[in-house]
C-alpha cells in the first residue's frame, strides 16, 4: 500500500451558510401575476407607522445574516416595481419592505459540501519559504439537492500540510450579468458542427448582442420563419451563456456561484477547475462542470483569472456528452486537450482545435481493476510531471464503493497509458464511509507542491477533507 497523510481538516455542511433568492408566490401557477399584484396592493395599503414598524422587525432579524440586505431588497424591489399602480411613490422603506415579501433565504449547504477541486491562487505573496496559497471550489447542496458552487482559500506548508483561511459566517450569490454582449460570428462558428442546425436564425439579431437583444427579437416574432428545434436551440444558448460578477471586496469564501439559467436550474454539479496557461503565456481559470435542469445533464465551462468576473459558456460538438470532463492545463502539440468519460464507464480522451468545439473522443481505458469494474473517470485535470501526466482518476467496485487511484499517460502523445496503479490511491474508511451517499471518495481536480501530491477530497457526498501523497511514492508503485 503506498503510505498516504489524511488532514485532520474537515469541511463540513453549515446550514447557517444562506443566501438571498427571488421569490415570487405561486410561481409557476396560472394565478401568479395576479397573487403578486395582491401582495403588492396589501403592502402598499400599510400605514407609514406599519411599514416602519415592520420593517424594523425585518431588519433586525435579517440584517446579520446579509452582508448586503438592504442592496438585495431593493433589487428584488426593481424586479416588481413595473406591477405598482402608475403614478404611485412609495418611501424607501416601503420599498424595501416590499423586496423583502419577495425575498426568501436558501441554505446553499442544507444538504452537503463535496466534490472540490484545487488551483494554485493568483495572489502568491507574503508566504514563507516553502508555502503556497491554493484556491478549492466546492459543490454545495441545499433545498432541492440543487448544487451550487462555492470556494475557500489557504495555505500548503513546504510539508505538505494543508491550513485554511478563517472562513467568515456571511454568503454572497454572484450577481447575473444582464449586459453580457455577445459575437454574434463567434457564436456562429461554435454552433457550425451542429448537426441539422440553421445558423442563419442568428441572422435577425445585431453584430453584438445582448440576451436583451435576443428577447426583443423573439417578442417582434423575428425567429418565427426558422424551424422550431432552431428556435429552441437558440434559447438554450441564450439561455446558458452569460456573465456573473461576485463581490470583489467580500472574501474568497463568501462568493457563491448560484444557477442563473434554466438549463442548470437544479444544479451546477462538480465543477473542476484548471489553471490554464494559453499560448501567450497567459493563465486563466477554467473550469468545466454539469449543468442539471431536472431532466437532463449538460456539459458547460466556466472561465475566470480573477474569482471575481466568471464567464459561463456552452461547449458544442458531438462529443459533448456524459459528465466529468476535466481540461489539460496546456496546449498538447497545438491541440486543446480533455479527459473526459462518455458512455458511462470509459475513461477517454478527446482533442480539439477550439477550447469549445469537442467532436470525437478515445477511450483510454475501460474497466479491468477488481476494485473497479463498474466506471473509470477522472478526478481532475492531469499534473504534468517530468515522468509524464498524472491523471488521478476514480473507479467504481463492489456495493457502488467508490475508490481514488492514478494513471499516467505519455507527455507528448497524451492518449497513450504508460503507467498505472494496480491499487486504490484512497478507499473509503471508517471515518468516511457514512453519509449522503455511502462508501466515495471523491476529488475534482489535485494539486503537486513540494515533491507531494495533495488531493482535496468529498467523503460520501457530505464533506471535504485532504490527503497528501508523497509523489515519488506513487511512481514507485505504478506499473509503467
């Protein structure tokens, strides 16, 4: 067995951790417009003294819990001010008290705190030798089982011990852009490989256009002559494509990338990210996850250097399909690289010319380990190493256990296996095996430091911890 390190910390789900959502009664019914039109003429016939009153009560309770209360009610205020009977001005504390009958809190870790991956931070000063500041993003469950993504921050000693960042009591949700303007050629070139798709239904909309631009359109009946699978299409890209922007001057650990499309409306499930360097010499954070609306599952990317300003993409092509893609953090011999698991038990891989445009794939090794004859996958982007890239992946066996272990595949012909583990990485112990979902262990991306591997890992779909690996004692193991 090789000899691994488990970290003493753990992340656990905080129900306390909550946001603020839009909500809107009876949404969904027929009787929705008119159920808030009521709502809002029951507000508006308070007295001053009420609203007053009222709204003390309100705040006093809320305001702890929201860094921004008082910001969010008035948004939500904007979002049904079109509804007040015309002509009427209402103070600003009404207003707000009328944001706060459409607000709801939701518990983004009601249920669970899992399936991170790990990026070297983009601020590497003020460490001491040997240490290294790392960003984790995390998939948080709450009411719904819907998913989103939150991130924490800390520090990897030159040992290899793993130190977080005070994690502050407040969440965040990163606001939708509705401004996000698009190239309506880029776009066009995207969806070219789209089978039976007419590109020409983006002909009516302008050269750079906003989803605004887009709903404009679709109300002057300008898409009506194209076929109705074009049309639908081009609202899921309307749809899952758009900007956020978090709170820049929050903490890291604050900002909560909630779903803002109908496509992901039940999740953004088990992001991995990447540190990315581009041709240029640039690096950027990309990261690819699964977009759930309740029926189906859809690949898409996300896409930031800051942490701050994220971009949500869709990725087209033929092989865009099952889940767990997970990106090479460089070009290989000019080719965009993805491991990735189409058909539900293969680990593949797939190249491309375009980081959006995936075609074809290959499978790189089908299920043959004992421990893991039901699924391969990946947990992660691969490492480059100087023996080739380290592709940690995971494996399903007996009882749906769930267990980590690595390959590695070639450094300039990435498709081709070298070396592998005859054995588990990490097996479910004791500790670990209780929870959501028994008996998995599970990570989204590692991170090498200081001659050791440090894998940030999900125990049963609940909770988050570390282990570190010493690298040499992994090659040492593999079978190449």
């Amino acid at each position: 067995m090789i000899e691994t390190t488990r970290s003493t910390t753990i992340l656990k789900a905080d129900p306390t951790r909550v946001i603020l959502l839009f909500y809107s009664p009876g949404l969904g019914a027929s009787t929705t417009i008119a159920r808030v039109e009521k709502l809002i003429h029951r507000v508006l016939a308070l007295s001053e003294d009420t609203v007053e009153t009222l709204y003390k009560k309100m705040y006093s309770e809320f305001h702890h819990r929201h860094v921004h209360l008082e910001a969010a009610l008035h948004n939500f205020y904007l979002r049904i001010h079109h509804l007040l009977p015309q002509g009427v001005e209402i103070s600003e504390k009404r207003q707000h008290l009328l944001g706060a009958h459409f607000a709801k809190e939701y518990s983004i870790q009601a249920a669970a705190l899992f399936n991170p991956s790990i990026v070297p931070h983009p601020n590497q000063g003020s460490l001491a030798r040997g240490e290294r500041r790392f960003i984790i993003s995390l998939r948080s469950v709450g009411e719904g089982h819907i998913s989103s993504i939150e991130f924490r921050s800390g520090i990897i000693s030159g040992e290899g011990i793993v130190t977080l960042d005070e994690i502050t009591p407040f969440s965040t949700r990163a606001e939708k852009d509705p401004l996000t303007r698009f190239e309506k050629d880029k776009i066009k070139e995207r969806t070219a490989i789209v089978s039976n798709f007419d590109n020409a239904i983006f002909d009516p909309l302008p050269e750079h256009f906003s989803y605004q631009d887009y709903v404009l359109a679709d109300e002057e009946g300008r898409f009506e002559d194209y076929d109705i699978s074009a049309q639908k299409f081009l609202f899921e890209i309307m749809d899952t494509n758009y900007n956020v922007v978090a709170d820049g001057m929050s903490p890291l650990c604050e900002r909560v990338i909630f779903p803002s499309a109908r496509g992901e409306s039940k999740g953004m499930e088990d992001v991995r990210f990447v540190e990315f360097t581009h041709d240029s010499g640039k690096k950027e954070y990309i990261g690819t996850y699964t977009a759930y609306d309740g029926h189906k599952i859809t690949p898409q990317m996300i896409l930031t250097e800051d942490f701050v300003h994220f971009r949500i993409r869709t990725m087209f092509g033929r092989a865009v399909s099952d889940k767990g893609f997970a990106l090479f953090p460089e070009k290989v011999n000019g080719k965009y690289l993805m491991a990735a698991r189409q058909g539900g038990e293969d680990l593949t891989i797939m190249e491309s010319d375009d980081l959006f445009n995936w075609d074809s794939y290959e499978i790189m090794v089908s299920p043959e380990h004992p421990w893991g004859l039901v699924q391969q996958g990946n947990c992660g982007s691969p490492l480059k190493t100087e023996k080739g890239w380290l592709l940690i992946t995971h494996a399903v066996g007996p009882i749906r256990q769930y267990v980590i272990s690595a390959i590695l595949l070639d450094l300039d012909q990435p498709k081709n296996v070298i070396g592998q583990l005859k054995e588990p990485l990490i097996s479910p112990n004791e500790n670990e095996r209780e929870g959501y979902v028994p008996n998995v262990v599970y990570s989204c991306g590692s991170i090498i430091h200081n001659g050791n591997l440090i894998i940030p890992y999900a125990m049963s779909d609940s909770a988050t911890s570390f282990v570190t690996i010493s690298l040499a004692s992994i090659f040492e193991k593999m079978e190449i």
